[in-house]
C-alpha cells in the first residue's frame, strides 16, 4: 500500500448490545475505511490508475448526453443567456465538487459518497445515499443508452442511408418491440470493464478525446456562422429564465464525482482524485460554455426547438453539407458510449463498497483474481441496466436521477464540516478554502435546486427512498458488518 494511503490503527467495533437507534447512526471509522481500501471477496482491486486516467473517467462520466442533448432544451428557457446557465449550474456544481475533493483525498474509498456519510453521519444516512447513487449510476446507464440508439440511427442514416427500424430500436410504449442499440451499448461497456481497470481506462480516455475533439471541431466550423445579432438580446426572458435553464442544465454535469468511486484503484488517491475531480469539473464547464456561446451564436435562439440534435442541425445550417453533421453524430455515439461506460464502472464500484460493509450480499464485492475486477458484480449490473434500457420507457423515472445526485451532493458537503470536527488530524490530500462557507453554499445550492423540481420527480424519488428503507430493514441492518462485528465483540 503506497504512502498516500499508509493507514493509522482501526478504531474499535461497536459495543455489543446497542439499541435499534445507535445502530442506524453508527459509523464505519474512517480509519477501517482506508484500512480495507482494496480488500474484497477472494482478492483485491488493483492500483493502477494515474492522474489521467481519473481525470478522464470524470470526464467521460459527465461529458456526453448534457450538451448534444440537453442544450437545445435550455436555450429557449433563457434564450443566448444560457452562457450564464451554464456558468450557474457549474458553479452549483463546483461547490460540492470542492468537498468532493476534501473527502476523496481524505477517504479513498470506493463508495464515493456513500463511504462519507457512512463514516460521518451514521449507517442509515450511508445507505440511503447508497440508494441514491443506485438510482444516479444505474437509471442514467439506461437513459443515457436510450439516448446512444438514437444517435447511432442518426450516423447510419446519414452514412449508409439505412436506420434500425422502431420495432428494434425503442422499448415497447414508445412505437417498439426492445431497444437493441441500447442493450449492444451497455454489452459493450460491460466487456471493456471485464478486461480490468487500466483496459477500460485507456478505452475511456480514447474516447475522451475524441469527443472534446468532436465538440472543438463543432465550434471552429460553427464560428463561421456566428452573427453578433444573435447575441441581442442577451437576456430575452430574464433572471427567471437563467434560473431555470440553469436547474435542466444541472443534468450536464452530473458525473463530476465519478473519480472518487475509483478511490481504490488510483495509484495515488490522496494526491489524484481531488485534481482529478476539480480538473474535470473545470474542463467540463469551458467546453459547455465555449459550444453555448458559438451555438447561440449561429444560430437566432427563437429556431431552438427542443431538438436533440441541436449542434448538428446547426453544423448543417452553416456550412450546407450534411457531412459536418455526420461527423457530430459519430462524435455523439463516440461520446455517449463513453458515458455508459464511466457511469458502469462507477455503479460497479459503489455496490462493491455497499457490499463489502454487509448492507447488500457478499456476490458483490466478489473479485476476479486475474482481472481484479469485481466480475459478478459487473456481470450483474450490466444485466440489469441493459434490460432497464432495451424494455422500459424510462419517462419520469430518468428525472429523478437529478434529485438523487443532489441530495447526495447536499450531505456530501455536510459530510466536509462534520469529518472536519470529528477527524481535524486526518491527512488529507485537499482542504475546501473557506470551510465552513463554501460546504454551506454548496448546501444551499443543492437545496435550492431540488426545491425547483416538479412534484411528479419527488414523489418518484420518494418512492424509490421508501423502496430503499424497506431493503434496509429487511437485509442491510442484520447483515452490516459493523453489526455482526458488534455481536462477536470486535473485528
């Protein structure tokens, strides 16, 4: 184990004996959280990934569906001010992304935020986080699928002229039998990720960077066409209409956090994953607004109709030649697929650290000794996903990813100011600046967010949270490992 994760002795089980109440807010130590960084079922994951390999598993977590998809919806809410949307939703973003940071380099542990709260405010807090990224990785898997088969339509369209019909290419309720381009995408996730993590890294990062080149490539051709007209006026529908481009933009950068869920495979975790996560967030946010900026430009933001294929509609306006659009498109399914693979990786590995404390059985955090890889695990969830995405119109249910990354974004900055009374000695490989303000801003935003989602997304999230609870109570409080250590007396 390299220095940066050298951990101090484990701080004791918990007494033998505890109520109901003290086992809900009972708290794995941090110390055993580091201690069993690696640890699983028959082996252990292995460190092999640097710097930019985390970097780029952030990126191409949250760098895909968002801007070839979400930006045609939000220009019309706030017409060229969408720059500034752009610029609100990251900053909303950037404030949890900092604690993100803090806690990643301090615990470099696969569950991500799951593993905080865990270790800061309690078992039931921890597993209900869990839940939530189960909704935020696994329900945006499948959305994001659906999504890669009607791009992959749109290349073969403008390629060869011949396109997967409906009955194979959407899910029954939407004018089809099964979504096979859906199913193929994950398929294909899924054997990268069997191969190991530095495999499926270096096929991420490939993929990375084609799509910045696919974007970049979109806004020196689209620059052609910009008309300083279309700028005027800025801000049509005022601070209102900012506000809520600003919420549907949200969308685009959730994925920021997904370095953190490979808190046990970075070959330097306290050092890599805070400038991986800032780094990709910082990224992200200069390519949204350099495309925002150029496409509102090109094109007046009155003909943006809610289309997703915004930028290549444009691409083919400025230049004339639907060639430029097929070249997007390509760039698009490159991306999407890049996406599904990120957001797999990183739901294999929170269910592994879910696992591994007991709270979902052991097959979980199972791993292959050859690969290192969690195989069952993978094999499971890809099973899952890639049936959610080939049968179920997702509707609603896709919505409420957002919800269940904020409220995970909301505790991850309570997390910060609690870790930091409880554990101040800790290394850590980041400190948030102006702690505790900024970890409040990033609660407040996070709040403030979810207050302007409609009530249809909260009662889904609120039934998917009482689905979670009776889970917990049935499985995950009996067989958490801090129980049946406290039974035994210890360890």
């Amino acid at each position: 184990m390299d220095q940066g994760t050298a951990p101090p002795a484990p701080d004791p089980a918990p007494r033998h004996g505890a109520g109901t109440a003290s086992r809900l807010t009972r708290r794995k130590p941090v110390e055993r959280l580091v201690a069993e960084s690696g640890e699983g079922e028959g082996g252990a994951l292995r460190r092999s990934l640097g710097l930019w390999q985390l970097t780029s598993i952030s990126i191409g977590a949250t760098l895909g569906t968002g801007i070839f998809v979400v930006l045609g919806e939000a220009v019309p809410e706030a017409g060229p001010a969408v720059i500034l949307s752009f610029v609100l939703a990251g900053l909303t973003a950037l404030f949890s992304a900092l604690s993100y940071a803090e806690l990643a380099g301090t615990i470099p542990a696969s569950g991500s935020s799951y593993s905080y709260t865990y270790a800061t405010m309690g078992e039931l807090l921890g597993w209900v986080i869990g839940w939530c990224l189960i909704l935020e990785y696994g329900v945006s898997v499948a959305a994001v699928a659906v999504g890669w088969g009607q791009y992959l339509n749109e290349l073969l369209g403008g390629t060869i002229g011949v396109t997967i019909p409906d009955a194979l290419s959407a899910p029954p309720g939407d004018g089809g039998i099964v979504n096979l381009p859906a199913l193929l995408v994950v398929l294909l996730a899924m054997v990268l990720l069997l191969g190991g993590a530095r495999e499926s890294a270096r096929a991420n990062a490939a993929m990375v960077v084609v799509k910045i080149g696919a974007l970049l490539m979109f806004c020196a051709v689209a620059v052609t066409g910009v008309r300083a007209g279309n700028y005027t006026p800025f801000a049509p529908l005022g601070v209102a209409g900012i506000n809520a481009a600003a919420a549907t933009l949200f969308f685009s950068y959730i994925g920021f956090d997904a370095a953190s869920t490979a808190g046990e495979e970075a070959r330097n975790p306290r050092r890599d994953l805070p400038r991986a996560i800032i780094l990709s967030l910082v990224i992200v946010t200069v390519l949204y607004c350099l495309v925002a900026a150029v496409a509102v430009g090109a094109m007046p933001w009155q003909d943006f109709t809610g289309t997703e294929a915004a930028l290549a509609g444009i691409m083919e306006e400025v230049t004339g030649r639907a060639f430029w659009s097929v070249l997007l498109a390509l760039g698009a399914v490159i991306a999407i697929a890049s996406v599904v693979l990120a957001v797999l990786y990183g739901q294999t590995r929170i269910l592994f650290s879910m696992a591994r404390d007991g709270l979902i059985p052991k097959v979980f955090s199972r791993v292959h000794p050859r690969t290192g890889t969690p195989r069952a695990n993978t094999l499971i969830v890809s099973a899952f996903c890639g049936t959610l995405a080939a049968v179920v119109p997702l509707g609603r249910l896709a919505d409420a990813t957002s919800i269940g990354t904020l409220f995970a974004f909301a505790l991850v900055n309570v997390s910060v100011v609690v870790l930091r009374r409880t554990h101040p000695e800790t290394p850590r490989g980041f400190r948030v600046p102006l702690s505790p303000l900024l970890p409040a801003l990033g609660f407040g935003f996070c709040v403030w967010t979810m207050a302007g989602l409609d009530a249809v997304t909260w009662t889904v999230f609120g039934l998917w949270l009482a689905g979670g609870l009776v889970l917990y109570f049935a499985y995950g409080i009996r067989h958490s490992r801090l129980n049946t250590d406290a039974a035994h007396g210890g360890r």
